[in-house]
C-alpha cells in the first residue's frame, strides 16, 4: 500500500509544480502582489493548474509507457514499471479534471478557457504533436505561455506585448535545450524513446539553442527598458543626492537585465557541459548558481516595483 501511494505521488510528479510558479508572473509585474484578492485568485489558479498539469503527466505516461520502458531514467516511473496500474492512473487524472474544470469557471471564465486550451493542447501533444519535428517543441513552449497567461486572465491583469514575446523565448530556449540533451542522453537509442530526435540533428539543435537563447535576454530587456520609468522614493534620492546622475526618476528593471543573461549563460553551460537541461525543473532546484541568480532576480523585481518607487 505504501509502494503505491508512494507511485501515485510520483506519477503526479510534484517538482514539476514549480513550472506552474509562472501564473504568479502577472501578479508581480502587474503591481498587484500587495493586494489580498488578487493574491488569492493567483493562487487558486496556481493550484488548479497543479491538478492539470498533474493530471496531464499521468496521461502522458499512459501514451508513453512503452517508450519510457526504453528510457534509462523514465522507466523507473509508476506507471512504465508496474507500480501504478493503467486504468487506475486514467481514472484519477481524468476524475480531477472533471471536478477542476468547473471550478477554473468559477474563478474566472478566462482562466477556464485557458485551462480547456491547456488540457486539449496537452493531450493532443501526448497522443501525437509530441512525434512532429519543430510543432512538439512549440507545444511545450506553449504551454508555459498558457501558465502565465492563465495567470493573467485570473486576476485580469493586463502586460504589454514585449511581456509575451520574453516569456515565449524563455519557453522555447527551455524547450529546445530540453530536446537537445535529450539528444545527448539517449545518443544510439534515441529513435527507440522518441522517434523525433532522430529528426533533430545536433546542428540543427544547437543553432536553435542560440537563437532562442538571444532572444530569450533580448526581448526580456526590451520589456524591462520599455517599462514605464520609476519615481523613486525620497530616501533613496537622499541616499544618492552626491551623485550628479537622474536617479530620481528611471528604469530600474534595466539593473536585471544582467542577471538574466548570466542565468541564460549558466543554462548553456548546463546544457552543453553537464548535459541536465532534461529536466529543467530538477537544473532549478539542483544547480545552485542558477537557483541564486533566480532568487537574486525575484528580488530585485520585486524590491524595485513595489518598494524603491513612490
């Protein structure tokens, strides 16, 4: 009995609620963390999207399970070794999205229609987008947009374009790297676990990989530059009075640009020389140079937006 709660809580893979984090976006940049309902309805949408993202990932290995038996680390999961029998982990997943459907309404009928598109993109991804060359990296990065955006939509909340393009970059940088060093990682037996990899040659993967990790810090620092100036706080002007330089008034977001660059920088790193960018919740959580540089840049966006300014 304990083999199997252990399995269920596996299969729903809990670590991967961390990309569900990206629905509290909308709520920082937004100006709306400091208000209570906003807090609340952002964290709703957080959890039920746990429930879907949760609910999606044991379907996915329903699809999968022959492939993940292949997988050198995937056929450990629940449901590919045994653990968690098949019509079990279909009831499950397909019982919690019937009972968080009605309540993603309920908080908004924006967040549903997000959370209709998550769940539908997710499962024709499973079923089949995931064995199209280019489409199956576009649906993952896809569905980090609709994290965001349902996060958006939840508290309706309004960012500007360049806010978009940032987050799609990041998802497709996360995405490409996730399908090279899956590449890397199964290298002779890669068209047993996906037969797309055999489609995606190292070339190939690694100009994609530059592309979108150029455009990840460069449409990230256009949002930041483009962000309205900030009226900063007379203590801090007092603070800075000796200094011939505009500081009372400018575009602060622009001092984290730096750290997002050397974060897309360790990325690389983690993609070409310790080979883990699989997994880039398990890179997060695990690689501490790149956990500080996220944490270092919450804070600073968050002390900039809401305690530097007036």
């Amino acid at each position: 009995m304990v083999k199997f709660l252990w399995g269920l809580i596996k299969a729903v893979r809990p670590r991967q609620w961390i990309k569900n984090f990206a629905v509290f976006a909308a709520l920082i940049f937004s100006g709306s963390l400091l208000e209570p309902i906003s807090q609340l309805k952002a964290f709703q949408a957080f959890l039920l999207f746990c429930v879907f993202s949760s609910s999606t990932y044991l379907l996915n290995d329903v699809f999968d399970i022959e492939r993940d038996k292949l997988h050198p680390f995937k056929r450990r999961r629940p449901i590919a070794s045994g653990v968690l029998p098949v019509p079990f982990a279909v009831s499950i997943a397909l019982g919690a999205i019937i009972i968080s459907l009605p309540i993603s309404y309920i908080l908004s009928p924006a967040f549903f229609f997000a959370s209709v598109a998550y769940l539908i993109l997710q499962l024709f991804y499973s079923s089949y987008l995931k064995q199209i060359i280019l489409v199956d990296v576009l649906v993952i990065a896809a569905g980090f947009v609709l994290r965001v955006y349902a996060g958006v939509w939840a508290i309706d909340a309004h960012l500007n374009v360049w806010f978009l393009l940032s987050v799609s970059s990041f998802a497709l940088f996360l995405a490409i790297g996730k399908r090279r060093s899956e590449r890397t990682l199964m290298e002779a037996n890669a068209s047993a676990h996906r037969e797309t990899l055999l489609h995606y040659p190292e070339n190939l993967l690694d100009i994609l990989t530059s592309m979108f990790a150029t455009s990840a810090w460069l449409t990230y620092a256009f949002f930041a530059f483009l962000q309205p100036p900030i009226q900063a706080k007379q203590a801090f002007n007092d603070l800075l009075g000796g200094l011939e330089l505009p500081f009372s008034e400018a575009k602060y977001l622009m001092a984290t640009v730096p750290v997002v660059i050397y974060a897309v920088m360790r990325y690389l790193y983690i993609i070409y020389e310790k080979k883990e960018g699989e997994s880039p919740e398990r890179v997060l959580l695990s690689d501490t140079p790149m956990l500080v540089s996220v944490v270092v840049w919450l804070i600073m966006v968050i002390g900039i937006i809401y305690y530097l300014g007036v």
